[in-house]
C-alpha cells in the first residue's frame, strides 16, 4: 500500500515501487484475446517444430524456462577493470549524468544518442495516457517523476518521424545540445528513478545474453527478476509499440505474442533454448534479446551474484594481451573479493 508520505514527499524508491506495482496490476488482468494470440503463436512454432500436443503444455515449458533463466549484464571488462573499480552500485545512464551541481546534463554515447535513448525509455516504460491524468493521481505522480523527455507516443507514431534525429522535437522537455549534455525542463523528474537494463541469458549463451556489450557479464540475484518488467527484442528498436510488449515475470512466456514463430527468430531461439533445453550460440543481435527492466538501485553486495570474465573486451576488438588481461584479473578478483561476488572464467 502506497504511504501518505510517498505521495506528498515521494522519493525515488516510492516511484519505482508504485510503478513495478501498477504496471503489474494491469497486466495481471485477465485477457481472453491475448490468451488467444499467445495460443497462435505458440500453435505455430509448434508446426514449425513438428510437435503435437496441448498448446498450453508446451507454453508452459517455455515460461518456467524464461523464468528460471539467469538475468545478466554484459560488460566490457577492459572499462571495468584496467584500473582499480572502487564502485559499491552499479549506476544507469541517468544517476552517471547528474554532476556535482545536482544537474542532470545527458550525453550521447558509442551505444546510444541521447535524445533518442531518453525518448525510447520513456515510451516503453509509461503509458501514454498517463500524461494527462489527474494532477493528485498515482498515475501523474510517476509520469512527473519518471518521463524526461515529454515525448508522446501518440504525436509520434502521427508525425511519422520516429524518434531519431529526424523526431528529436518530440523530446521537448529536453534541453542542451550533444558537447554540453542535455537537461530536462521537467523539475519533479527523478533520475534515480529510471531502470537498469538488464537481460536474461534463456539461451544459456556462453558469454551472456548479448556481446553487444561485452564478453563478460555480471549474473545477478534472482530474486531481482520478480519486479522486473521484460521485453522481446531491444526496446531501443520497438519504442513505437509503447508499453504494449511488456510482461511481467508471471507473465513472461505471454511475450511470445510479439515473437515470429519460425526458426533464427527470437521465437524459435526461444523455443529451442526454452522448451527443447539446448545451449545457444553467442550473439550481438538486438532482434533476440528477452530485455529486462529492473526498477531499483543495485548495490553490488547483494544484488550480483558471479561476474563471468572473459578476455574478449567487445565485438571485433582482439583479445586482450597477457599484461592486460593480468591487470584485468587482477582488479577484478579484488573487486568480487570487496562485495562477496563469484569470479568464473569464459572460454576465452
């Protein structure tokens, strides 16, 4: 139950509490026409694996096994570890933006151009219709706190100009410019509020979920995976479907509504890894990622379990050299020794 005192005086932690509890309330509810598409697709990759049977036996391998996979985060350990890691939490992109002046000042990365990650995560996380709801709402509440970027999903699936540069004035809260970082003119906005994207490796992939990111990754407490919200497929490419693709951890095999259900797509990686319990090859494709959204701050001590160390840093750079890699050891093996966290080896 939501406290009188987060409502007049909510803090970041109260967010994200009241928002993981609403998006779960709604989609708990009962849905005859989703279970019905679920039913399809499932029915699908079915004939596309030649089974027979009850659909909702095979649904049910699925989900327990997205359940019980482990949730990940790739890295690049060479960022991590060349020098001595003194970090006790694991910080998103928003807390890493906020100087010593308390300003927010949101730059574009290799991965990511700010405008447009700012506008993606704020669609795939808040319901359009939030916006406009009652000033003393719970609802209004979490939009004021959690929306940097005012971006409307309706006005841009409109306007026809996505959320790239070319819809860069859909994000119009957002002030700044690329050299100097871009600030929000929303004052209740909470950048501690915001996710940790995460991802589950359903795949058992041997060097995490994606590569993308790193060869290595950091597996975390399980018990984070109940409060997460999950997506198929990278959220940064499917903004423009809004919330629509959420599920929740009791919800998750319901993802395979948005799923293709044919071989080398993420429905069949899935069923492959999932139902028929087979080890997936690495990959760095968007398009097969179960992404993870966790709405809490994750302190290294108790919310990482096993860092994987590999001596591959990224997708196509070599391996490191020995002198490197020792150092990378090194500091990496007194980092899990500080937090209580498993250090395991990749191959390579």
């Amino acid at each position: 139950m939501t406290s009188f005192l987060s409502k007049i005086n909510p803090t970041a932690k109260s967010i994200q509490k009241e928002y993981v509890a609403k998006r779960q309330r709604s989609l708990y509810a009962n849905d005859p026409a989703k279970t019905e598409r679920v039913k399809k697709k499932v029915e699908a990759l079915m004939v596309e694996y030649k089974v027979t049977g009850d659909w909702y036996e095979h649904y049910l391998k699925i989900h327990k096994g997205l359940q019980n996979s482990h949730l990940t985060i790739n890295i690049d350990a060479i960022s991590w570890f060349s020098k001595e890691n003194t970090y006790d939490a694991y910080a998103q992109m928003y807390e890493r933006a906020v100087g010593p002046d308390k300003k927010m000042a949101l730059k574009s990365d290799s991965f990511n151009p700010a405008q447009s990650r700012a506008m993606a995560d704020d669609l795939v996380t808040i319901p359009d219709e939030w916006a406009n709801a009652h000033p003393f709402s719970q609802r209004k509440r979490i939009h004021r706190a959690m929306n940097a970027s005012g971006v409307s999903l309706k006005k841009v699936n409109e306007s026809r100009t996505g959320i790239g540069s070319a819809g860069s004035a859909h994000a119009r809260k957002l002030k700044g410019d690329e050299a100097n970082g871009f600030s929000t003119t929303n004052s209740s906005f909470m950048p501690t509020a915001k996710q940790v994207f995460a991802a589950l490796n359903y795949g058992m992939r041997p060097h995490g979920s994606t590569t993308f990111y790193g060869f290595s990754y950091l597996v975390l407490n399980p018990a984070l995976q109940v409060n997460a919200l999950y997506y198929p497929g990278d959220t940064f490419f499917t903004a423009l479907r809004g919330t629509a693709m959420q599920a929740t951890f009791n919800t998750i095999g319901a993802m395979l509504e948005h799923v293709m259900p044919r071989r080398g797509s993420l429905g069949g990686k899935i069923w492959e890894s999932c139902h028929d319990l087979r080890s997936l090859e690495d990959t760095n494709e968007g398009d097969l990622l179960v992404e993870a959204h966790i709405f809490k701050k994750l302190k290294l001590a108790e919310d990482v379990q096993t860092l994987v160390l590999s001596r591959l840093p990224r997708s196509n750079k070599p391996a490191m050299g020995n002198q490197e890699w020792d150092t990378v050891v090194k500091n990496a093996t007194k980092w899990c020794a500080r937090y209580g966290i498993r250090l395991t080896f990749a191959s390579p």
